[in-house]
C-alpha cells in the first residue's frame, strides 16, 4: 500500500518556525493501530487523517502516544495543504471531528480556524505543580470533568518564558497537557504561552491551537477585550490572532509547506 504524505509548519510564514504536523489523506479509514504506528513512526506532535465525508472530511488527530480529540495546529496545516496540494478550491472546508464540526476559512492571507471555546472554571492546585513546574502559579483554570488540559496563569511572560519543568514530574501529573500562560506585556502581544505535554509524547509543543481555546476566553475576560494577539513562545515560536465570537474561538495564522512524500506499507 502506497499511501501520500505531506508535512507542513503552523502559525508561521516561516520554514522550521511554528509547529509542524504530518498530514495523511485517506480514502476510507484504516485499522487504527496502523494509523497510530505512522503517528509514532512520523514522531511529529500531531499526524493528521482525512476521510471525503458528506459536504467536507472525517478528521482525526494522532500523538506519537495516543489519539487526541481537538488539534489547532493538525487542522490548520490540513486546510492549508487541501488548498495547496490537494485542489480544493471552496473558501471554507468543513471537518467532522470528536470535538464537533470545524471550519476553516480563508481570511485574506490567513486562515481562520473555527473552534468551540472551552468552558473553564477554576481549579485547585496543590505544591506537585510549582515543584514540577518550577515556578509559583497564580491560578489555574479547567474544564469541568475533563483532565484533557489544565491552564496554569503565572505573574509575568519572563516567569513563563523562563519555565524548566521536570517533565517526569509533568507526566505524573492529572493531566495531559499543561498550558503555562501570562500577559504578554514583554512580547508586544496580549498573552503569552508554553504547553507541556510529556504524558501524551510531547514534552513541549510549539504552538498548540487546542490551548487557545482555553487561553482565548481566560484573556478576553481578564483583559475585557474579544479580539486578541496571542504568542507561544517556545523556542520555535508561533503567532496567532485569536477573537472570542460568543461560544467560539476563531484563531487566524499562516502555514508554509515542508514536505510532499510517500508512506510504502
């Protein structure tokens, strides 16, 4: 079985800047410890999977570790590439997921991701955080019955850049990924953030879209503003214009091709 593959960098027009994802276009859906075995075999933070379904594609996301039920930066370098690569040619494409219906749009010279935004409340945090963290958080939110991810607020974007976890200690954690967020007075931006993921084969991910949908609303509120300039800065680093719509999170970036290959099975 000959099966194409193409990979491509996340909220950045830069190559080797963002986050990169391995995108698979399927025409039926294959075993899924075979698609977890070409998500481990590509050890990229996402390996992402199409199946033509109704008016748009069946959508699915794979850690090296485990499958995932949302991805920011998989679905942005999906569009792209159908756009690109693929001859899709409609304005928007329209992705069925475990997480619902999600759209991408054209917009200008960016691509706008259409995402729900999590309801989040607080959550308590015990000394386990600071000490694997290295640092003093000031507050944490969650979403009520999920241990998908926690979003921890630090006092300054220097704390939060500087951060060193102890990434056993990480995993250990209740969570599976942890998002290190604070204003972004330093950067020229509204927020700043790192996300932590060594339980689900991500030690630290470049640019997670999944986070914003968390990070969007926590600023929004705290800043009273909707339309928001957000930075991930890992030592890749990545850009994104996020705006809190109601209950949806639209986060708008670019995306640079790396890749165009061959899967032989």
């Amino acid at each position: 079985m000959q099966l194409p593959i193409y990979q491509a960098d996340a909220f950045t027009s830069k190559l080797f800047k963002g986050n990169p994802a391995a995108y698979v276009p399927l025409t039926r859906w294959l075993d899924d410890a075979l698609l977890q075995k070409i998500a481990a075999e590509n050890n990229l933070a996402e390996t992402a999977y199409t199946v033509p379904a109704g008016n748009g594609f069946e959508l699915r996301w794979f850690t090296p570790g485990e499958e995932v039920p949302l991805c920011g930066h998989a679905t942005l370098v999906t569009a792209h590439l159908l756009w690109t690569e693929l001859g899709f040619t409609d304005d928007e494409i329209h992705f069925f997921t475990r997480s619902g219906e999600l759209i991408v749009r054209r917009d200008g010279e960016l691509l706008a991701l259409d995402f729900p935004a999590q309801n989040i409340q607080p959550a308590g945090l015990g000394k386990e955080y600071s000490d694997a963290l290295g640092a003093e958080p000031l507050s944490a939110m969650e979403v009520a019955g999920s241990n998908d991810q926690l979003l921890v607020e630090f006092t300054s974007a220097e704390v939060v850049a500087s951060l060193e976890p102890d990434m056993r200690a990480v995993a250990n954690l209740p969570y599976k990924g942890l998002i290190c967020t604070a204003p972004g007075n330093e950067f020229d931006c509204d927020f700043v953030s790192r996300f932590f993921a060594p339980a689900i084969g991500i030690d630290e991910d470049p640019v997670t879209g999944s986070a914003h949908t968390y990070m969007t609303p926590f600023w929004a509120e705290k800043l009273d503003k909707t339309a928001l300039k957000a930075k991930q800065i890992s030592p890749r680093g990545g850009e994104l214009d996020c705006e809190l719509k109601g209950d949806r999170v639209i986060m708008r970036g670019k995306a640079v091709t790396y890749l165009r290959g061959q899967i032989s099975l």
